[in-house]
C-alpha cells in the first residue's frame, strides 16, 4: 500500500451542501462510515465554526462549485488536509440518486471523495479570480453599450431621422449633432436625453475596465506572447491567459478545446458515429472573443488561411463551420505556446494541432 493511500484512508471525509445561509455537512470515518449528519444554519462562518468543533482528526472535504466556490477554497484551505472543488454537472452523472435533499447531496460528496471518484475542478489564485470577473464585467458593459446604440439608431428610425453621411454617429460631430435634433414631441427629447447619459457613463465605465484590465495585461508576460499571433489583440490574449491560468492543468490540445467548448457533440455507436454542434462548454466571453479573432487571424497568418479554405471546401454554407474550426486550432496553438514559451512561428503551426 503506497504512503498516499495510507495517508487518505487515514483522513476522515466531510461533504459539504453548501449554500448563503444553511449548510449541510456529511462526516464519514476514515472506514467509510457515517459519523454525523448536519444542517448549520447561519452562513459560512458558522459552518466553519462548526467544522472547528466537531472535527477533530484531519480530514478532506469536498463541495459541488458554485457562486463564491474560490473563496470558500480559500477559507477550508486552512483548516482540511486536502480540499477538493467538484463539478456540478459531472458529479450528477456520476452519482444519480432519485431522492434529492440537501443531506443526500452532502453524503453523496463524502463517499465519492472517499472513493477518490469526485470530478474536480480547477481553483485559481484569488488575482486570477478577479481577473476573470474585471473581464466578464467589461463584456457586459460593451453589450450595455451597444444596446444604448442601438436605442438610439431605433429612435432615429422611427421618426424618420438619417445622421449626416459625411460624420459617424458616434464621433464627438455626430454626438452633437444627435443633442441638436430638433424632436417632433417631448417624449422622443426625453429618450433621447436618457440614452445619450446612459451611453456617456458607459462610455466612461469601459474606459475605466480597460485601463485596469490593459494595466494587468502589462505584468503578464503570457499575454505579450499571445500578442505575438498575427490579428489576436490584448483582449482574446488577456481572456485566454486568465481561464487557461496553468497551462500544465491540460494534458493536451483536445483538452483544451473541451475545456472552451469548442469540440462538437459526439454519438457514436457501433460503425454509426455522428458529429453534432459544438458543446458550448466553458467560458463563452473566451470562445466569442477566438471566433472573432479567427477572422484576424485567418487574413494575416497562410497556415490559418489554408485551414479555412481547406475545411469550407469552396462551400459558403461551410464557412461558420471552418471559422470555429480555426477557433479551436488557435487554441491549442495558444495552449502549447504558454506551455513552451514560444512566440509565434509561422511555421511550426503547422503541426501544433495534427
């Protein structure tokens, strides 16, 4: 028996049901067996306290991710032995039960933590964290941004209203001269008045985002490397880097692509195997932001630009289909270039993904 299974089998096991304010633990002995069962009302605080008092011999603990399942990591990292985050939608297949409660779902933890079957997911630092949610927060104020626009172009529509040709919309002329339209009725000067300060202060809001997110992007040197690809800019670069976070967690390409989702569905049975739509798992800021730079990519870089052609066959109706075919080849581009060092090499693209 090897020094690590003696050590586990000597570990006590708890799986946690964790939510805001109740929170059921499952204690299993180092035999397998269940030693307590509990529901802490409260908050976390007090389920840790909890935990301080009941558990006396070390122990593992596992939970399903969720909302704040990083900072969680970080509270149980102190106290457990070992702590181990589960994915919620694999530990479901894994372990179906037709009855569903709270102390089902904390003993079903404990004994797959036991067994060492817990499908566990990757917890980055508390910087890469925030990292990821200044990125999020920024899409979500560019798609806010751009529905204001659309509010407006909308508005100008419906009252019959075209925006000179010689000057953009958006440029400081074309903003005054929507300020100065002269409106059939009050409500429509309203309205307009009302997008033009939601457009001003997101205009503001995602400059500020940029400038910390372009502040960070600087002291990373994974992202300069990224920036080395003809036609990927700091946005997909920083994006990658973050949700990649340790490149050496993957054991290859293939991985990475159903890390992002971008592999397609697959049902395959006897001599019968059929390809489906891509799985859309993971992080979909990361796999819109590859698809657009693919477009980038494609005219700048012969190797991208023959994989396309080469995939769409000469067929229009194929060209989404080898554009996230590219996506998904730049990936693992970017994935083995973060684990070498590499800079961009024309060349030596052409076996990263074979």
């Amino acid at each position: 028996m090897s020094q690590y299974t003696k050590r586990r089998l000597a570990m006590w096991h708890v799986g946690l049901d964790v939510h805001w304010r109740t929170s059921t633990v499952c204690i299993l002995d180092c035999g397998g067996r269940e030693v307590k069962t509990a529901t802490i009302r409260g908050g976390w605080e007090k389920m840790l306290s909890w935990l301080d008092r009941e558990v006396k011999e070390r122990y593992a603990v596992c939970y399903e991710a969720s909302c704040g399942y990083g900072a969680l990591h970080d509270r149980l990292r102190g106290r457990a032995a070992r702590v181990v985050v589960a994915h919620p939608g694999q530990v479901r297949l894994i372990f179906r039960a037709k009855r569903k409660s709270d102390r089902v779902d904390a003993r079903k933890l404990a004994k797959l933590l036991y067994l060492e079957a817990v499908p566990p997911v990757h917890v980055p630092s508390v910087a890469v964290r925030s990292w990821r949610r200044l990125i999020e927060t920024r899409r979500r104020l560019v798609a806010k941004r751009t529905r204001a626009k659309n509010g407006l172009r909308s508005l100008l529509r419906s009252h019959g209203l075209r925006p000179p040709r010689e000057q953009g919309l958006w440029t400081k002329r074309g903003l005054g001269w929507l300020a100065g339209v002269a409106w059939p009725s009050e409500a429509a000067a309203l309205e307009r008045d009302l997008l033009l300060g939601e457009l001003s202060l997101l205009e503001s809001q995602v400059g500020r985002v940029t400038a910390a997110l372009d502040e960070i992007g600087s002291r990373e040197a994974a992202v300069a490397l990224l920036r080395t690809i003809p036609g990927v800019g700091p946005r997909t670069a920083e994006a990658v880097v973050a949700y990649i976070d340790d490149p050496d967690r993957f054991a290859g390409g293939r991985q990475v692509g159903a890390y992002f989702g971008v592999v397609p569905r697959q049902e395959q049975s006897a001599a019968v195997n059929r390809l489906g739509h891509i799985t859309k798992e993971g992080p979909a800021s990361v796999r819109q932001l590859v698809v657009e730079a693919a477009w980038q990519v494609i005219r700048r870089s012969a190797s991208a630009r023959s994989k396309f052609e080469r995939i769409a066959g000469g067929q229009r109706e194929r060209r989404k289909i080898a554009l996230v075919a590219v996506g998904h080849w730049l990936l693992r581009c970017m994935h083995a270039m973060l684990r070498t060092g590499e800079c961009w090499r024309e060349a030596a693209t052409q076996c990263v993904a074979a």
